[in-house]
C-alpha cells in the first residue's frame, strides 16, 4: 500500500513539476520560431528552424538594453526607499506608544484594499500639478505609495518577534531612539529585507499601466512598456517578442535563484513571529 502512494505521489508530483516547467520551455521555443511556425505550423513542437536573429534583432534594431536600464533604475530604487520608509514605519506604529497611533495603523492597512486601477486619474492629476509626469520619479512614488502597506505589514510581523527588552537594555545603556533603531532594530530585521525586496520587486518590475500613461518620451519608458511596442497593429514578428519577453526574464530568474531560499525562510520566520 505504501509502495502505491509514493508511485501516486511521484507521477502526481511530475505531472505538476511539467506543469510548472511548460511555460519556460513554450516561451523559450516560442523565441526562437518564425510566424508560421508560432501560428500553426508547429505551436508546441521545438522550432525546426532556430531563428537565433530574433535575439539579435531585439538587440540591435530596438531600446530594449535602455528600457532595461530604466526598469532596473526605477525598480532598484523603489525597492530602496520602501525598505527603509517601512521599516522605519513599522517601528514608530508598532513599537512607540503615541496619539492616535490605532488611527495611522488602520490608515496604512486601508492601502491594502485601495485596486492600483482606482487611483489612476487622481495620481495623474497630483503629478501633473507637480510637474513629474514623464519623469522617473512619476513611476517611482506610486509604487513606493502601493508597496507601503504590505512591507509595513511585513516588517511588522518581524517585529512582533524582537524582544523588547533589548531596547530596554540598551535605553539604560544611554542609547537614544535613532541609536537603538540603527545599531539594534535595524541588524536584527535583515531578514525582513529581503521578502520585502521581493514583493517590491514584482509588483514594479512588471507594472505596465503606470509606466504607458505617465510616460510618453522614449528616455524613459521601462521594458513592459518597450515589449508592447514592439507588437503592432498590422504585422507583429512574434518570434522578436518572444525574444523580448526572454531576455526581460533573465532578472527575474537570477533574483529568484540566488534568493527564492532567503524569501521562503523570511516568510516562514515573519508569519511565526506574526
């Protein structure tokens, strides 16, 4: 009977890994395909003729090594500011004891449940008044704003779990707030960065609503943007977005592999401490 379950278990398990791989492998050989190929002549199939110039055409006779350099500007410092504002956030609504503190803790939450979509006229008008639109900074404090709640929701889970008797200790040993913030707080919730680097991470690296109506110089649209470009009304070389779509990837990919460990133990170690 054991024997039975793990051989279910097994092929159930292949069936979902295939199910999880199928997409890569459709996209990767989607790239490297023609548009009779892609379109019927061979969907699923490995390309019969490896069109290896789809990549040199997105290279070469395209912006997309510019539209990633603005996605990566744009997204690392979103990432950067939203580390440090909700960190420091999360220990003024979580750890001081103030006015109103219940008041901006259900303020901050009530970001969760505002849709990005809701809020694109009223944030185009603010930006327009300011002088920011077609700027990087037009893409850069709307995803900081829709990323607040959820990193302070992070970091305080993290929180909850740091004993507060160290800042006690330290509080007679002269430390001041900003002193046990940096030199105590701050070292103990690494682990907090990085989960909330990822969700930071996706939620701007693909956003592609924001990036088309703030945006309109070629200087600074970002790579969801340059991909949509490349597809037209009339005739679209699929096999060159394939390629595209490919090569924006490859970030992702890397960011996963090198931190997709950190993030799971960063999540369990958050929803603990929680």
């Amino acid at each position: 009977m054991d024997k039975v379950k793990k051989t279910f278990l097994y092929v159930a398990l292949s069936i979902w890994a295939i199910i999880q791989v199928f997409p890569l492998y459709y996209l990767i050989t989607f790239s490297l395909k023609s548009n009779g190929e892609i379109l019927g002549e061979n969907i699923l199939g490995l390309p019969i003729k490896w069109l290896w110039s789809n990549y040199r055409k997105v290279l070469n006779e395209s912006n997309l090594l510019r539209y990633l350099g603005n996605s990566v500007f744009v997204t690392v410092i979103t990432i950067l500011c939203v580390i440090i504002i909700s960190l420091m956030a999360a220990y003024a609504l979580y750890r001081m004891k103030w006015r109103f503190q219940g008041f901006f803790i259900m303020f901050f939450m009530l970001g969760l449940t505002v849709p990005i979509h809701s809020s694109v006229l009223p944030v185009f008008v603010i930006l327009k008044k300011i002088r920011l639109l077609d700027t990087y900074w037009a893409l850069i404090l709307p995803y900081i704003a829709f990323s607040l709640s959820m990193a302070i929701l992070m970091c305080s889970g993290f929180l909850k779990g740091v004993p507060v008797e160290l800042e006690e200790a330290a509080c007679m040993d002269g430390c001041g707030v900003y002193k046990i913030f940096w030199r105590i707080i701050v070292p103990i919730m690494k682990p907090a960065f990085t989960t909330v680097a990822i969700f930071t991470y996706l939620s701007s690296w693909n956003e592609l609503m924001f990036s088309t109506i703030f945006i309109n110089s070629d200087k600074f649209r970002t790579l969801p943007v340059g991909i949509q470009m490349l597809s037209s009304s009339l005739i679209t070389d699929w096999g060159v977005v394939g390629a595209a779509l490919v090569l924006s990837l490859i970030p992702t990919m890397i960011l996963y592999i090198c931190l997709s460990q950190k993030v799971q133990e960063g999540m369990v170690m958050g929803a603990v401490k929680g």
